[in-house]
C-alpha cells in the first residue's frame, strides 16, 4: 500500500490554486478544499503520509489531476540495472522498480520519485541533467532523443 507523501499534498494544493484561484481571496475551489482537509488532517495527527486508497474520492480524484502533470518515468534512457547493477546508475531505480514500472500505482511511483529525489545520487540529478529534462518524464525514451547532447565533462 503507497503512501501518499504530505509534500506531494501541498503540490497539488498549489497546483489547484494556480489553475483556480480564489475570485474573492476567501472560497477556494472544490479541488483544493478536498485537498486540503486530508492535508489538515494529516498536520493535526502529524503524519507524512496519506494511505492512497482510504483517501475521500475527491481529493483522491484532485490529487490524480495534479500526479497527471507531473512526469512520469524518472528514465533517462541510461539504465545500468541491464548491465546487472540492483539500482539504475541513471534513473536511481531498483532494478525491481524499473521492471514493473507500468504497474505501480500512481503513489508507488511517487514514493519512488521521493525517494530518489531525496537520495540525489542518480546521474538525472546531476551528469546527466540536461538528459533528464530531455526525457520528460517517459520510460525509456528513444535513444536518439539524446543524439545532440554532449556527454559530461570526466
């Protein structure tokens, strides 16, 4: 069962108040207000997460908009778990997780975006950037995407 992280919570808060905000500083839209009782509740109990399944439909469905945003393969086409590594040297995946990526749930995948954003190990975090914000978010894009970029500095 995936967890929903708090951080993730608030971005999709301030995604839904981006793209509808308040006409007079005061109502929120319905998105935000779903969100933003989970986001409450979870402060008053002092969780971090929030159990993906049990979340209210509503914010579930305003927190599924926002997840759609955002990219969804951290691959930037270097996958080292194929040369026999456990973590990608690439992506920061286990090689479990690269494998049955297109069955993890949305919060399973974002568990995985935290934890390796939280790492900051992986070359898409540093070496290979640019590759990173080529890729845009697709699992294991097409090589020749990358054919004008310069391999890193040594």
């Amino acid at each position: 069962m995936a967890g929903i992280h708090i951080t993730d919570i608030e971005a999709a808060i301030n995604w839904w108040r981006q793209r509808s905000p308040s006409p007079d500083g005061i109502s929120l839209c319905p998105e935000v207000r779903a969100l933003a009782e989970v986001y409450a509740l979870m402060v008053y109990y002092h969780e971090t997460l929030a159990d993906e399944r049990s979340m209210p439909r509503a914010a579930r469905q305003a927190w599924l908009a926002w997840y759609a945003q955002t990219p969804d393969a951290p691959c930037i086409a270097i996958c080292s778990t194929a040369q026999g590594d456990a973590v990608c040297k690439g992506c920061g995946r286990t090689e479990h997780e690269v494998q049955h990526w297109p069955r993890l749930s949305p919060g399973e995948k974002r568990e995985v975006w935290r934890r390796i954003t939280m790492e900051n190990t992986a070359w898409r975090f540093n070496r290979y950037a640019e590759r990173a914000r080529l890729a845009g978010g697709e699992d294991h894009p097409p090589v020749e995407r990358f054919a004008h970029v310069a391999p890193p500095a040594a």
